[in-house]
C-alpha cells in the first residue's frame, strides 16, 4: 500500500502545527485518533481529529504508511497497519503475561463456552489483551485491545484494588461512571468492594447492556507479589452461579501467578502495588 495525495477537502488552510511540538508528538497524536468507532479514516478526518494543517498530516501519514504504522485503502482511507500489533505484541506486560496464562485461559473457555478475558492496567483503565469467546457466547461491551473503565468492569475492580493507595484514591473521589447497563458505585460502596476484592480474590459486576451478563475475575501476581493482570470469565446472568465460578476463576489466576513466580505461601496476605 502506498501513500498518494487525496481527493477530499482538507481542512480550512492557515492553521499551523502547536508551536514547539514534537514532530513524534504529532505522528502519534494521528495514530491516537483512530478507536473503535473510527477505524478507517480520510487525510481530513484524521487531520481534524488531530488538530493539524491537512499538509502537515499528509507527509506524516505518507512516513506512517512507508514504516507501516497505517495502511492505504483502495477507497483513500486509512486504517491502523498491521506492524503496529506486530510492535505492541513484543509487550512483557502484554505478549509476556498473555503467552503464560494462555493455557490456563483456554482451560476455563472449555468449561464456560463463554468468554475468558485477560487484562492489564494501562493507567486508569483496563486494556483487554486477550479473549477467548465462543461462537454462541453473549455479547460484550470490550473487544481485544480495548480499552474498559476501572470501577466498573469486574477486571477493572481486581486492577484498581491492586494498585497504589494514592491512585486509588485518585479514582475514588471522582463521581461515579456513568457506565451503561452497570449501577452506580459511590465511592462508599467502592471502598467496601475494593475492600473485599482484596479479602477473598474476586471481584464480580452483574451487567444488562449490550447484554446480560455477570463477569468474575481474579488477580494475576508476579514474583514480587505485584497485580499485574486481571482474569475474568464473562456468563450469562443466571447460567451459572457466581459461587461455582469464582473457585475455577481463582484457580487459574493463581496458577497463572505461579507461572510468573508469585509463591503464594510467601505472600503476607496483602496485596503490593501493580505496574501502571
């Protein structure tokens, strides 16, 4: 795929790129564009989105698809390039930690044919990097690399409550999510959850949008006793439940932590600080 001038209209000329801004700034404020709901992408989309001249995105589009950060489709378009995933793959805390728990994933998949989902804290939220699903599963809102609130996801609840006691803090004086399909959570109620998430293991959200589902997770430790991932099984609301699940989540968490180096009867019993 190569890169060749386009037919739309660019955005109104004059405008310049931010004084002092990196040129590296820039070629990522192009990629950070793209999401779930914008996957393909004109010159001027993506320089709207981007805040930049139509020019200036152009030639850094053309170095983005000759190092094959985006991809030229045959309509114009621009889609995110293959080498990327190839890149983001080379991850420890993605590629490393999914390449472990992957047998112990598709373990729990055979006994739920649902979901199985794997997750690591990327700031202040939850980046799915693995899901096994089968083809009759329910429907979910997040799909691999996406990314899923903190306090309102099960994976999310298990990441916040290992992570440092001033980022939770950060997190606990901000008003509820306005999460579809899931309740509030006041920040009370999540200092409680967050509370018994650490106590026993597992964190559980019941939600109804897009579908009704009840999701079951469990911490992943590394050797030095840090959360450094999350693990869920996602079910249909009363197919299941939660007390049968919770055992067979946890099981495998913590084999996937022994994998890592976590020695269980070493751990004081409470939780130390994840990655993030």
């Amino acid at each position: 795929m190569t890169a060749t001038p386009e037919t739309d209209t660019p955005p109104p000329r004059g405008k310049r790129p931010k004084q002092g801004e990196p040129v590296i700034d820039r070629a990522l404020s192009l990629l950070a564009v793209f999401s779930d709901r914008r996957r393909a992408l004109t010159l001027s989309e993506l320089a709207r989105h981007a805040d930049m001249p139509a020019p200036t995105a152009l030639r850094l589009i053309a170095r983005l698809v000759a190092w094959g950060a985006l991809e030229r489709l045959d309509d114009g378009r621009y889609v995110v390039g293959v080498r990327l995933w190839e890149v983001a793959s080379l991850s420890p805390r993605g590629h490393g930690v999914r390449e472990i728990a992957l047998p112990y994933l598709e373990d729990l998949f055979e006994v739920t044919r649902h979901h199985v989902l794997l997750a690591v804290r990327d700031n202040e939220e939850a980046v799915l990097i693995e899901r096994l699903s089968g083809k009759d599963a329910t429907e979910v809102a997040y799909r691999v690399g996406g990314r899923a609130p903190l306090r309102s996801t099960a994976i999310g609840l298990v990441l916040l409550a290992g992570a440092d006691q001033q980022f939770q803090e950060t997190i606990l004086k901000r008003p509820p999510e306005n999460e579809p399909g899931v309740p509030e959570m006041p920040e009370g109620q999540l200092r409680r959850t967050l509370s018994d998430v650490r106590r026993t293991g597992i964190a559980m959200i019941r939600r109804t949008v897009p579908s009704r589902t009840v999701s079951v997770a469990s911490p992943i430790f590394d050797a030095q006793g840090a959360v450094v991932a999350s693990l869920s099984i996602v079910v249909p609301d009363g197919a299941t439940p939660p007390n049968v699940l919770a055992p067979a989540v946890r099981a495998a968490a913590r084999a996937v932590s022994r994998n890592l180096g976590f020695q269980a009867q070493a751990s004081t019993g409470v939780w130390t600080h994840s990655r993030g």
